[in-house]
C-alpha cells in the first residue's frame, strides 16, 4: 500500500472546497489536480478557489489532461452524478469515491451496469457516501452487530434548515412549491431518490432481500412569506417536507429511513422537531437507541463573525466519510463498492499533531 495517494478533486462547490483543504492537509494524500466544471473557474488556483492559501495548482475542465497525471483517484463531488464523465475516469484506471447521490448505482438501471463495467474494465473501483445517506447508515450497520435479532433498523433525520440557503437542492424535493400544485405529490421522493439505494445498503448489510422499497412522503406550507437569501419561499407553499424510504418483506416495515426538513416559525401544520441530527433505532435483541448531533469546536465559536461561518460543518460532514475510505476503495476489488464490502473506515491523518519546539 503506497505512504502517499495522488488525488484529483473533481469540482469546487461547498462540499468540494472542504474535500480540496482535508487533502492537501492529509499527510498521506498529494493534491495532483482538480477539475472546474464553470468556466470561470478555469485557470484559477485550486486554493483560492477552496478558499485557503494558493497551491499552486491551476483548475481546469481538460479532463484527458487530469487522467494523464495518473491519479489514484478521484474525489468526486458534484451535486449530481455524470454517467459518461464516471465511465470515463474508471475506464482509465483511476478509483472514484463519490459524494454525487451515489450509494450502490441501483437508481441507475442500465447506467449502473455502465458504470461497473467501466471499473472492471479499467481495474478500478467506486464508492459513494456523505453524511446523510452514507455515513448514518454507517453507524447503523455497525450499531446492528451487537444485536442477536434485529427486527426493524429505523433512522430519523431531523433539521430546521431556515438557514441553509441552497435553492437548487431543496427546489427539486418540493421546497417553494405551492402546497396545492397538483405536480407536488411526487417531487420529494424523486429529489431523495438516493435513500432507496441506502435502504437497499443497510438491507445488505443483514443479508435481507427485500420485497419492495416504498416512498411514503408529505408537507406542510408556510402560513407567512419566508425570504432565505438567495431565494424566497411565498406564503402557501411547502417550507415542510417529510420523506420516509421504507423496505419491505411481506408488507412489514425492515428498514425505515427517514427525513423531516422545516423553514421558519410559520408552518402549517407546525411540526415540531426533536432537535437537528439523526436518531438511530435499532430494534431487536437488545434495542438499540442512539442520537446524533453535531456541535462546532470551541475555536470555530470564537472566530466565527456570522453564523453562516457554521455552515461548513455539514459541508466537511457530507466531504470526509468518502476521503477516509481513500485507502480501503484503492485497495479494493474492481468494481463498485459499499460500506458492506470495506473494512471499517478509519479517521487517519486528522489528529493535529503539536511539533517540539
């Protein structure tokens, strides 16, 4: 196993300036190139762009020109995936680790076998993750191997996202859209569609075949005119989305996960939250409960000026899960790979170390 890996970043948006400053501070991954998918970030520094110090190295959207620097891999970071662009990379022999909706590529259909044969062809491997679905689901396969029975695995994600300015994520689950639009109904489960695949991943995980994977969603308007920033969400429409992804066997309930997201004090109906976080159930032999937040470090308290100063917590949450797994997916079998197929991730190189004076 090589001391160092060289890395591309692909793409430079909120979760890929965290992916760009985790690698260059990680002592066993070497920055080698980055991909800028606007052409206005073509021929800028990699640094500047992450917003840290400059590095030298120069973005660009030449990816034959990134293949040929002959990456161990690529950190791969768009909000959503490109087929031709993945078949490109693997088929050059370069692993992938995704935060790009991709879980196992079974929302993929005929692409997914694209996809795969891409890696075999090429000897490379991909794997996708994030924090939400990735990482959670993480915690509740790991949660499960302390149980003798396991009868149902539930993981309820909650936050008030009023602060999180991110139309083009939130637009496609239903956020904005009036409560009455008859084209509603539909919009949260094709906008997570991606939780279906980390169903079928925890489902794996216990050696399940499910029936069927169902989508059970609903919402709640805002009674008041919310400005969000870059985007407003007008009285009477969704400010609330609840999605549950649930896998059956014989028309029980296995595996439920599920999200409810809220957007100011106004809601209709007024639901209320059990904090922001994930709390993860697994009922069974024993029952196991587990709650999961996230606080900033005391230093990023002192220094924050604002409150967006926050905000990067989830990116480096939704960046850090596939980095970690760099190692185990250089090492693994051609192919695409999920937590089910690695060896526990570890957190190496992340641990400040204070030099002797």
């Amino acid at each position: 196993m090589p001391n160092t890996y060289r890395v591309v970043q692909w793409t430079t948006g909120n979760v890929g300036k965290s992916s760009v400053e985790a690698i260059v501070r990680h002592p066993n991954y070497e920055l080698v190139g980055v991909y800028a998918w606007s052409k206005d970030k073509v021929g800028r520094d990699a640094g500047e762009l992450a917003g840290i110090e400059p590095l030298g190295i120069t973005a660009t959207d030449d990816i034959d020109a990134l293949l040929a620097l002959k990456p161990d891999v690529v950190v791969y970071n768009p909000m959503w995936i490109n087929v031709d662009e993945l078949v490109r990379i693997l088929e050059a022999g370069v692993n992938v680790v995704a935060t790009a909706s991709f879980i196992t590529g079974h929302n993929l259909g005929a692409d997914r076998d694209r996809i795969e044969q891409a890696a075999k062809r090429g000897g490379a491997t991909i794997f996708g993750s994030g924090v939400s679905p990735g990482f959670a689901e993480l915690l509740a396969i790991v949660s499960a191997t302390a149980c003798d029975r396991v009868d149902k695995i539930t993981i309820s994600e909650s936050a008030d996202t009023t602060l999180y300015d991110s139309p083009d994520t939130e637009r496609p689950v239903g956020f904005g859209t009036p409560i009455d639009d008859p084209n509603l109904a539909p919009m949260a489960s094709k906008g997570t569609a991606v939780f279906a695949e980390a169903v079928r991943l925890v489902a794996d995980s216990l050696g399940l075949q499910l029936d069927e994977i169902v989508c059970e969603a609903e919402y709640a308007k805002t009674t008041e005119d919310l400005d969000l920033g870059s985007w407003r969400i007008d009285a009477g429409c969704v400010a609330g989305v609840y999605v549950s992804w649930q896998g059956r066997i014989g028309g029980r309930t296995v595996i439920d996960l599920n999200v409810r997201w809220r957007k100011g004090q106004s809601l209709e109906p007024d639901w209320q939250l059990d904090g922001d976080g994930w709390k993860i159930t697994v009922e069974g032999r024993p029952t196991i409960n587990m709650q999961v937040g996230f606080l900033p470090p005391p230093d990023m308290i002192e220094n924050a000026k604002s409150i967006e100063d926050f905000f990067v917590l989830g990116h480096i949450m939704t960046a850090m899960p596939p980095i970690h797994a760099i190692p185990a997916v250089v090492a693994a079998p051609p192919g695409i790979a999920t937590y089910n197929d690695l060896p526990l991730p570890q957190a190496r190189g992340v641990v400040p170390v204070q030099q002797n004076a």
